[in-house]
C-alpha cells in the first residue's frame, strides 16, 4: 500500500480527471478544424454549374447571380433549403449533383432555408 494518505490520492485522480476534461475540447477543435478544411476543399473541386449550357440550369432558371426585383428579395442559393454547405462562395447543392452553385445565386426552384 502506499504511504500517500488517501486525500492525497484523491487530489491526484481528481487533477488528472480535470485535466483530460480541459483537453476533450481541444481535440474535438483539431478535428473540427481538419473537417472544415477538408470540405472547403471538396467544394472547391466541384465543377461550377454553367447557367447556360446545363440543361438543368436551364429548366430551373438558373443564374449565378439573384435578380433584384423585390419579389425576390433575399432569395439566394444561400438562404435556400437545397444548399449543402453553410459557407464558401461556391457550394453543393442537391439539384445539381456533383455542381456547386454561387452563393449569389438563384434558381426557379428556391425554397427558403428552415431558420434562415
């Protein structure tokens, strides 16, 4: 046995389990961190839909840029429940697999985003 009283002991094992409480944050940074730069990198990768030659841009009206008429206010890629991805200029987006779309963009098909 040792010749530590037992408040000692427990001081220790309190100390070391704070401890690797403090670092769980840390790593789950790292990894996040890692995580968004792999996507950035994926979206980035993705060809660009092309508004004029894609058959889909062209059923749905696509443009890489919103028109401003004030129906369509604030009706971008951005704000729309099909995008993939909450950040980048150019991002996923479900009706065009396998494209990215302009944030700035806009199509015949833009449903607003749930708590945007």
């Amino acid at each position: 046995m040792s010749d530590k009283p037992v408040s000692e002991s427990r001081r220790g094992a309190i100390k070391a389990m704070m401890g690797g409480l403090a670092a769980v944050p840390l790593m789950s940074l790292v990894g996040m961190t890692a995580a968004q730069a792999k996507e950035k990198k994926e979206q980035e990768a993705l060809p660009r839909v092309d508004e004029k030659g894609d058959p889909t841009a062209t059923a749905l009206q696509y443009k890489h840029k919103a028109p401003e008429d004030k129906e369509k206010a604030g009706q971008t890629c951005a704000t729309c429940q099909f995008i993939q991805a909450d950040s980048g200029e150019w991002r996923p987006c479900q009706l065009f697999p396998g494209k990215a779309v302009s944030a700035e963009g806009w199509c015949a098909s833009w449903m607003k985003k749930q708590g945007a």
